[in-house]
C-alpha cells in the first residue's frame, strides 16, 4: 500500500544533468511530504480496522466511512464497484450516499450513485453492510427529485417519496440511517456565511418532520435517523422535539454548520459527530488509483 500511494509522488527526473543538484534541492519539501504520507500509509496498514457502537443502537459500524458521491458522474459504475468492494474488504461496513447523488447534482445524472451501490450489494450479504443515505432539505432548484414538485420540503409527504424512490434504487427494503441533508427551514449553508434575516421562510415544524421518520421506522423501512448541515439550534430543537414528544431522536450529525457551538452545546445528548478528514480521504484515492492504475 505504501509503494501504490507514494509512487503518485514521484517526480520525473531532471533532464538536464548539470540541474541535478538544484532539482533535488527543490524536490526536497516534496521528499519529505512523501515521506509523511508513506508513514501515515503504513501505519494505516499494519493496523486493523476498528469498529464503534454507534450510540445505544445497535449499529456497530467501521471507523471508517466511504463516500460515494461521485459515483456516476466522475465514476463508472464499474469503478464504483472496484472502489466498494476494495473498501468492503479492509473492513469498511459503511456506506455514505444521498438520492441527490452524484454531484454536482443534474437532473440527467439524479440517483445513479444509488443505482451503482444497489447494483453491487445484490451480490453481499445485507446484513453486513450499514447503508446511509439523506433526503434532501429545502430546495427549489432540486425540483426533479420528487414527482411533480414545485418545490422540495422536509414533510411527511416529500420524506415518505424520498425514502420509497431510494429504496428502490439501492435494491434493498431498508435504511440503516436515514439523514436530512440540510434543513427545511433557512440556514445560511454552501458558501453563505452570515445569516440573512430577509431570507427567513415558514419551514415544517421539528416535531412534523420527526412523526414522518417515526412512520417509515414503525414500517421497518428506516432503522435510525440523523441530521447533516445542522445548526446547534436546530439540533437541540430535534433532541427537544424527541424527548417531549416521545419520537424517534437523531442520532448522528454529519457536516455541521458552525462545527464548535455544535459540539459544545450539543455532544451531551448527541451519540457521533461524523466529520470530513481531507488527510484520510487522499490517502484513500491515491492508494485506489494506484491500484486501478
């Protein structure tokens, strides 16, 4: 693993002998970069995969999570199928996707990452494998995710749609955790730093949007459920909502917005902060293309 990931370091050598010395020199913070990431490398792969208890579930799930969003759009389906099977024998037990998916998101390509993940998992054992997926939040460019939709909400209506249409594209008659990927209600999010009072709108109530998921567990069609681009005010309503009112709680975060105030506020009722390792995932990509390489 360590030949296949460093080797997409290497520089071409010199072409001119007499810029020997001066070409070494330059290489050299890329040497040592290399040499970085060749340890990171083999520690990674003289070490086990572990695994947590995802809260007081019952989901006991890898340290490490594959994302699949560009299945479909930078990825053929057969590569798809390379990378989750790679992924799935070093231990990886689950699978991060969205109905959005691939990205960018376009009409034309809309579920196709879901189609190349159900596609492979009719050959392994469901049983071993935690598929997550998220139903979209507020949109009114996303229009093509639901039938007939002016818009896209976080309702009963629009999860209960969202849900059977992902069922059936991932071949399978259940969801490990189901997330909302981002809110119903206006949150400045995907490059928007600052809150913009005039942008306010009604949005679906905690508690609605709760029953809705609480419905589709009660079915046998979603096991758990979490929130993605979240504020701490919004998660806190959630864990409010759930505890007076008997629902089902979220128990994940993933991506939050205003990551610090989340944690302080939030991390004594929530179970798992899932977050983004830049470091791991180009660890992960490099080894992959060396290897399909």
């Amino acid at each position: 693993m360590q030949q296949m990931a460093v080797s997409a370091f290497t520089a071409n050598p010199s072409s001119s002998h007499g810029n020997t010395l001066s070409g070494l020199c330059s290489r050299r913070p890329e040497i040592w970069h290399r040499r970085r990431i060749g340890s990171r490398i083999r520690a990674q792969a003289q070490s086990q995969m572990q695994y947590r208890k995802l809260g007081d579930s019952d989901l006991v799930i890898s340290e490490v999570t594959l994302g699949t969003m560009t299945f479909g759009e930078q990825n053929t389906e057969k590569e798809a199928h390379d990378i989750l099977s790679y992924s799935f024998d070093q231990g990886v037990n689950i699978l991060d996707t969205a109905e959005m998916y691939p990205v960018p998101p376009r009409k034309e390509t809309q579920g196709r990452t879901d189609l190349y993940i159900g596609s492979w998992m009719q050959s392994k054992p469901r049983d071993k494998i935690i598929l997550a997926t998220k139903v979209s939040g507020y949109s009114e460019r996303s229009t093509f995710l639901r039938d007939n939709a002016k818009v896209v909400r976080v309702d009963a209506a629009n999860i209960k749609e969202s849900v059977e249409k992902s069922l059936s594209r991932l071949s399978t008659d259940y969801i490990d955790l189901l997330q909302i990927h981002w809110p119903d209600r206006y949150v400045p999010l995907f490059g928007e730093y600052c809150y913009n009072p005039t942008k306010w709108r009604p949005s679906v109530p905690f508690e609605e949007q709760l029953k809705a998921f609480q419905e589709l567990i009660d079915e046998g069609k979603v096991r758990y459920i979490g929130v993605s681009n979240e504020t701490s005010y919004g998660v806190m309503e959630f864990v409010h909502a759930a505890k007076v009112q008997g629902l089902p709680k979220i128990l994940t975060l993933l991506k939050c917005a205003t990551q610090i105030t989340v944690m302080l506020g939030c991390l004594p009722t929530l179970h798992w902060l899932e977050v983004f390792s830049l470091g791991s995932i180009l660890i992960l990509t490099l080894t992959y293309q060396r290897r399909a390489g």
